[in-house]
C-alpha cells in the first residue's frame, strides 16, 4: 500500500509540473518549492550518514589517537559557521582559503595534465593522414584555426583573417547545433521517462494492489 | 491573414501532439531497428574483453532527474559484466539520488543472477561527498575513501575489497554522469593513474565528451537514450536469452523509448518545416504586395 501511495504523490507532482505547460499556477510553485526542499533535505541527510558519520565522526570516537588528525576538517568545517557571528565572521575566510586553495590546485593539473596537453595532442594530426579518416583530420585541423582565428580578437578581423573568423562562426554554428539536437533529445527522454511512468508503471502498480 | 494565422497556432497543440507523439509508441511499441555506433561498440568490445578475473568500477553519478536515460544504461552494463562474470564494484559520487539510483538498479538486477554473492562478486560502497577528492584519494586506496560499505560492512571484511586496493586494480572505469562527473573521469582520473574510462552520459553533455573520445581519454561513449538503445541491442544480439527479459511488456527499456524518441523528433522536424515554410511565404507575398504598391 505504501508503494501505491508513492506512485500516486509522485503522479500528483508530475501533474503539477506538467500545469505550467498551460500557465503559471499555485499548483507548478507548489511542486517546485517541495522539490528544491525535499532535496535539499535529501543532500543533508544523505551527506552526514555516507560521509560525516562514516569518515569523521566514527573515526574520531573509534580510535581518537589513530584519526586526531582528522580534527583539522572538523575545525575547519565547523569554523565556516561563523560568519553568522559578526564580530568574528572573518575566520569563515580562513577555512574558505582553504577550500579553494584544495580545488585550485586540483583543478590547475587537472586542465594542463589532463585536458589541454591531450587536446592539442589529439589535435596535431597529419592533414591527410590516417587510410580511413583523412578529410575527418583535414576538417578537424581546419575548424580548430578557424574558431581560434575567430576568438583572436587582437587583429581586426577583415580580409583574410575575416574570411578564415567567418568560416570559424560556421564551424561553431555546426557545433551548437549539435549540441542544440543532442539537448533536444535529452529533454524528450526526459519526458518518454514520465509518460512511461503515467501510463504504465503507475497503472501497473496500481492494478497490482487492486 | 490566413498565413499569420498558421505561424501563430497556440503552443499548446504542439504540446498535444508531443504527447500524443510519446505515449503511443510506449503503448503500442513499434519495433524500429536500432544500429551500433563506434563509440558503444568500442565498450561493449572492451567489457567482451573482460572475464572473472578482472573488475570494474560502475561509478552511478546521476540522478533520478536523468534516469529515463541513465538507468538502461546501467541496467544493460551491469547484466553484461554479471553474465560475464565480472566483478564488479559499484559506487556513487552524484549528490542528489545518486546513491539511491545505484540501490535500485542492483536491487533490479542481481535477483537476476542468484550465484552472485555480494562482497565475492560485487561490492556496494555507496555514496562519498566531495567527487574530485574522493576520485583522487581512490587512487590511494578505496578504504581511505570508503572505510565501510553502503550497508555499513568494513572495507577489509569484504572479500572483494581486500584484492581491490585501488585503480591499480581496477580493469575499467564506467561513469554514469549527468554532468562534469564524467569528465572529472577523463581528466583526473585517467590522465594521473591511466585507468581505462568510459562514459554513459545524457544527451545534453554527450558533444563534449567526443573531444574525449578522440584523444583516447575515454575508451567509449553512450550519448544519452540512444546510446543506451545501441548497447541494449549489443547485449541482446550477443547473448540472445535477454531478448525474453527486454520484450516483457510494461517493463522501460531504451530500444522501447527510441520509438517514442523517433516519432517525437518526426513531429518536431515536420513543426520546423512547417513553421519554416510558412514563413517564407508570407515574406514573398509581402514582397509582392510590396512591389504593386510602389
């Protein structure tokens, strides 16, 4: 029973969100407002008992000598709380630097080591090399210099160089309408999903308690 | 007059036709054939390469919000390994359900297959906060990250987990991601341990990943439901027996939404055109009218 009642609250918000389709209405808010909440909720809980419980908390009460390390992140997680408190709201900063200083210096290898170095790599080709992809390669060489030529704004973009910056716009309208078609079919999987679910799951399930 | 009127039709018939567009092919399913593409072929032939001696590590880095997409990719993957032998561990790294999605796709699949034992064949670690720290300290040791499995177990007392250290390990890396997740994969992951990955994406982020693809960061690529359908097909023409499973009728599958995803982009071609049509005619009579009225 517990499970038809789901599949009805979850039909019920499908509807709701559905409604905008027509216009704007308490019942669209409404659905909105308990999803950003409901996950919100879901975030927090799920956070403390995957991650704080298992990797801080149980460590820390387990074998305190082992893991007294670990009461670095706890003070610095915790001191993030005190921008609520004017007068020392300055000391959150400490525990912020921290945090972007970490996801700097992750992020600054990961782009050079792992996107930029492979990604010219990849694009430094034989123009007409490879037996079954030689215009692939010619088409691939040509496109990156046109969209670097167009992105080059140093030199007026007239002439030659206006040519080869107009030939770039081609290649990046090609580009978003790719990504444009591929957005298109994500977001009619989307709703296959919820149709799916409509007409079938929900009248399977609900002929199941029946 | 009357041509304004075409370019003006109320959105809601569009709607109406969507929906009709939709739900008719899951209704009454069509049957229309689906083709392999190089990017899923590539992985299904790198899983074909894998037996009961190697392991790879599913990674669930979506949602409910992209499941429809998702979740037959997951499903089709992890019945491959399953029937393969391979063992398989599974984690998840998507905040919002990411963790939840993985439980319900296993709950799915492994009543399947009753001689796999979970912690010999496969391993749940559930969902760890922080993805780029947590990618990077695997490569260290999954017991740094996970000291206990989903369903609270010691990482050592699970057989699996004591001969998987870390990516050392590790034969291939799956992500399914509905967002950066999956080129976190490729950048960090691959590029700094080398680890094979390969990505089961939504449509929306798909193109970004084929630059991916093509610098061989990433060994294979299923773009969203079709990706999903293809490799449905891979599975079911190679092993013939899941053919019975995915013709259930009432049960989701990818190559079923592909006919609803077909009909769909049929009616939106068939609105672009009209709509396209229309317009240029009512530019030409309005040029016409144009050049009588001079």
């Amino acid at each position: 029973m517990s499970q038809l009642i789901g599949v009805w609250v979850a039909a019920f918000l499908t509807l709701c969100i559905f409604s905008f389709l027509s216009r704007d209405n308490p019942f669209f808010r409404f659905a909105e407002s308990l999803f950003a909440g409901v996950s919100l909720g879901y975030y927090i809980g799920i956070v403390a008992v995957n991650t704080l419980v298992p990797n801080l908390i149980n460590p820390l009460f387990g074998d305190f000598g082992a893991n007294a390390h670990l009461l670095i992140p706890l003070l610095l997680g915790l001191n993030l709380y005190t921008r609520f408190i004017p007068r020392i709201a300055w000391l959150a900063r400490i525990s912020l630097a921290v945090y972007i200083a970490y996801y700097i210096g992750i992020n600054m290898v990961q782009k050079i080591q792992g996107e930029i170095v492979p990604q010219v790599g990849s694009t430094i080709l034989h123009p007409i090399g490879g037996v079954m992809t030689p215009v692939d390669n010619l088409i691939l060489i040509v496109g990156v210099l046109a969209v670097l030529i167009y992105f080059y704004f140093s030199i007026e973009h007239r002439g030659a160089v206006g040519a080869v910056s107009r030939l770039g716009v081609w290649f990046l309208m090609l580009g978003f309408g790719a990504a444009f078609g591929y957005t298109v079919m994500g977001r009619v999987s989307l709703l296959i999903g919820r149709m799916n679910f409509l007409f079938i799951d929900l009248v399977r399930i609900t002929g199941q308690v029946f | 007059m009357k041509l304004e009127r075409l370019v003006n039709i109320d959105r809601r018939i569009v709607y109406l036709c969507i929906a009709v567009g939709t739900t008719l092919p899951l209704l009454l399913p069509i049957g229309l054939p689906v083709s392999s593409t190089p990017p899923v072929r590539s992985l299904f032939e790198k899983v074909e390469s894998l037996g009961p001696e190697d392991v790879v590590l599913l990674s669930f880095d979506y949602g409910p919000t992209t499941a429809p997409e998702n979740t037959p990719m997951a499903e089709a993957i992890l019945r491959h390994c399953f029937t393969r032998g391979i063992k398989v561990v599974v984690i998840a790294l998507f905040p919002i359900g990411g963790v939840t999605m993985a439980g319900e796709v296993l709950a799915n699949i492994t009543p399947e297959y009753p001689q796999l034992q979970e912690g010999v064949d496969y391993a749940f670690l559930g969902y760890k906060d922080g993805a780029q720290a947590a990618m990077k300290q695997m490569g260290v040791a999954f017991v740094n990250v996970f000291p206990v499995d989903n369903g609270r177990r010691p990482l050592g007392e699970i057989p699996l987990m004591q001969r998987v250290v870390n990516y050392d390990d590790v034969d291939l890396i799956v992500t399914l991601s509905t967002n950066v997740i999956a080129e976190w994969w490729a950048n960090l992951v691959n590029a700094q341990f080398g680890t094979p990955v390969a990505v089961g994406a939504t449509a929306v982020s798909a193109p970004k990943y084929y630059a991916f693809l093509d610098s061989g960061q990433m060994i294979g690529l299923l773009g969203g439901l079709k990706g999903a359908s293809e490799y449905e097909r891979l599975v079911i023409d190679r092993y013939p027996h899941f053919a019975r499973l995915y013709d259930r009728p009432g049960v989701y599958t990818a190559i079923k939404g592909m006919d609803a995803q077909t009909v769909d982009h049929a009616i939106i071609m068939a609105f672009i055109l009209f709509g396209n049509t229309v317009h240029f005619l009512i530019r030409r009579r309005d040029r016409r009218a144009g050049l009588r009225d001079a």
